[in-house]
C-alpha cells in the first residue's frame, strides 16, 4: 500500500475493503481519497477514473467488468487487475423462512440453478460480462 500513497483513491462510503487497504484508508496513506455517496457508485466512481479524477477504485470483478462494456468506449481507457487483492468472498441468494412456501422456493430456485448450469447457460452469462467461470461456482442453495 505504501507504494500507492501518491494515488488518489475513489471509494465507496460505507464499504469495508480488504484488511490490506482498508488499514491504509484508515491511515490516511494515499494522498487523497474519494469518498462517494451516491446511487450507482461504481459507475459514478468509474466515470472519474476515466476522466482521471481518481487513479484507482475498487470493486468486485464482475460489477466492473459489466460497466467496463456496458459503457464503451466511454470507459475503454480504463483497465483492470484480474487478481483478487483481497479474499474472495462467496455470494449467496438469501430466502426468508417467513415466506409463503419458502421451502418450495428454494426448491423451485435451486432446480432452475442446476438446469441453467446443465445447460451451459450460467457460463455464458458469466462469458458475457467477462467474468471466469470455473466449476467451484456450481454452488446450490442448501436450506
């Protein structure tokens, strides 16, 4: 992180981001920070790293990758690192108990999972936004 303290950093307020940088958001390492309160954020934060009012932001693989090409070539001159920079965290579709027949909705959701992932269909989603697919992603909702 003391390599990057002449940067200026776009953040998401409100985020917590890995411990690495977030000890140096909290040190005050980088030599001016971004703060942004705002709907769409990425996007938002995207938009000054391409008119380069920020060096650098950070934010989930996917979601950048979708606004990289959703938005070009307005953001073409903007690149990313593929490497995770903090531990990747698994994401979960949350179902309330409380629900009418929420057990059978999970059920419903995680037959539609297996036929999509069977038919190839969550590879190319994934394909379609840039982001890898990998077998570990074959995740099914366990009530």
């Amino acid at each position: 992180m003391e390599d990057l303290k002449n940067y200026r950093l776009g953040l998401t307020e409100g985020y917590r981001y890995p411990p690495s940088l977030q000890s140096a958001i909290d040190n005050n390492v980088f030599k001016a920070i971004d703060r942004l309160t705002a709907e769409k954020p990425t996007f938002m934060q995207l938009k000054k790293l391409a008119l380069k009012r920020i060096d650098f932001f950070m934010t989930e693989l996917g979601e950048g990758i979708f606004y990289k090409n959703h938005y070009a070539p307005e953001f073409d001159s903007i690149d990313y690192n593929p490497k995770p920079v903090g531990p990747v965290k698994n994401w979960y579709f949350v179902f309330s108990k409380k629900w009418p027949d929420a057990e059978k909705l999970v059920q419903v959701f995680n037959a539609q999972l297996e036929k999509m992932i069977s038919e190839g269909r969550q590879k190319a989603i994934y394909g379609k936004y840039g982001v890898q697919w990998s077998k570990d992603d074959e995740k099914i909702v366990d009530w």
